[in-house]
C-alpha cells in the first residue's frame, strides 16, 4: 500500500507517516521504480501500535521502543515494560488530577470570596482594602490582606 492508504487505515495524517518514518520509529519502506513508498500489513500494524500507545499518552520513546520490541519478536520485553509504563503514566495523570482538584478548590474559594457582599474593589496601589488583584495574591496562602483580621479568618 501507498503512503496515503496506510494514513487513512491507520487514521492519522500523511505527514505523521513520514514524521515517524524520518525520526526513525517507523521502519522505512522499500520504494517502488517510480520513488513511491510501498508499504506492507507488518507497517501498517507496527505503526497502529505506535500510534495507539501515543494515545495513551505514553512518551515517543517509550511508544517506538515497545512498538520495535513488539514487531521484532521481543515480545518477552514488551511484556515486563509496558505495564510499567502504563503504572507510571497512571502514577503522573492521578497526580494532575489532585492538583486540578486542589486547583478547583482554591477557584471556588477566591470565588465565594471576592463575591461576598461585604467586599470593596479598590485599584491596585490604592489604599489598602479587599481589591480583587488582592485577594488574588492572599488566596495563594488561604487569606487575602483584607481578611487576615476577620473572625475565622
């Protein structure tokens, strides 16, 4: 098959292809006489592997490495490494997520505070007071200047 077949069965771009195939993750092709790429089903399967463990967000390297191990018989390799990989990826996606939760949480909280009714904005640089841009700055503590005094604060 063609360059633009093998894209099209494997769902990605004609370019993709050749990116792989320039950085050396992809085998390259044998050429036909009129220069054109010929592809076989053992491409075609080894770059669906690379593309589908990059969907996992798994690194390039990583990806190439267990897509090579796994079409040249390594698969032993292939076997003790990848869930490692996944574990890892696991271990960084769990970690964005708390931190997203925390994020969320401190959202909500600057929120909730800068629309309490007892609160004046002031203009940056202007007499000390709850001004927005200060409450931004005190929420990185818990507590915005103006609040520092407060009952429950």
């Amino acid at each position: 098959m063609r360059i633009g077949e093998l894209a099209q069965r494997v769902g990605v771009s004609t370019d993709t292809v050749r990116f792989y195939e320039r950085s050396g993750w992809l085998p390259r092709p044998t050429r036909q006489e009129n220069d054109y790429r010929q592809y076989g089903e053992a491409d075609a399967e080894h770059l669906r592997l690379l593309i589908d463990l990059r969907r996992l967000d798994l690194p390039l390297d990583d990806a190439a490495r267990i897509a090579s191990w796994c079409h040249s018989g390594h698969c032993a390799d292939t076997t003790d490494e990848l869930p490692r990989l996944i574990a890892e990826r696991r271990a960084e996606v769990a970690d964005r997520i708390a931190g997203l939760h925390a994020l969320e949480a401190r959202l909500a909280s600057l929120e909730r505070h800068l629309r309490s009714p007892r609160r004046e904005l002031t203009v940056i640089g202007a007499t000390p007071c709850c001004g927005a841009a200060e409450a931004v700055v005190g929420s990185a503590e818990g507590v915005c200047a103006c609040c520092a005094g407060l009952p429950g604060a």
